[in-house]
C-alpha cells in the first residue's frame, strides 16, 4: 500500500462509486481513498500485461491460510464463484487490483486481514 497503482478508468469509477456508497469498512475506505488519489490511470489498451485487472485471471497465495488460488477478477455483475469468478469488489478483489505480479498486499478486510502474493496474471 505504498506504491502507486495502477487502474483502468473503468476500474477507477467502479471503486471510487463503490467506496461513495460506503460498502466497505471506514479502514478499507481510508485505504482505498488513499490509493486511488494516487492511483495512475490508464486506458485498457495501455495496462500493463503483468497488473491485477477486470477479466484477468490471477493466481495468488493466500500467505495467512498458506494456500494458492485462481481466480478469474470480474466485474460484480459477472460473478460466478463456482467457476472462480470472483468479483474485483471482493475483499481478495479490491485488495489487488492495480497491483503486480509479485507484490504482497496486506489488507484490513471484512472478514479478517489479508496477506495476499500476486504470482501470476494472464489475459483471458
């Protein structure tokens, strides 16, 4: 949470409406109001193959459970978590997205901390 990130502006919007109708915890809002004043914003054409996107797949390891995970990042309307489509809204969601491979991000969730490792993202 000390780096920039970096977001779509599709991406930007649907955070910013998603914090303004207060959906999440007044920490994650103080986080993620911090994030996005600094947060590079591009178009989706320009981001960065390797950065946590709407319709990426990203496999990542959850460090507090010590399991690995793949996920498709979705758009909230596009959820199915049976088929690991997992909204970008999500605790796991917010907590990575306009991050890279390689990070650890540790998050103040709804549910409890995260400490997620971004290890790989691919375009689908």
């Amino acid at each position: 949470m000390t780096q920039n990130i970096i977001l779509t502006t599709g991406t930007y919007d649907l955070i910013k409406d998603h914090v303004r109708r207060k959906k999440v915890t007044p920490r994650e809002e103080e986080l993620l109001l911090s994030e996005l004043k600094h947060a590079t914003q591009v178009l989706r054409k320009n981001l960065p193959e390797d950065i946590v996107s709407i319709d990426r797949k990203v496999t990542y390891k959850d460090h507090i459970n010590n399991v690995e995970k793949t996920i498709l990042l979705v758009g909230p309307e596009k959820v199915k978590v049976s088929k690991n489509k997992i909204s970008v809204l999500s605790d796991e969601g917010i907590a990575m997205v306009g991050y890279k491979e390689g990070d650890i991000i540790e998050w103040p969730a709804k549910k409890g901390n995260l400490k997620l490792e971004i290890l790989k993202v691919e375009e689908v």
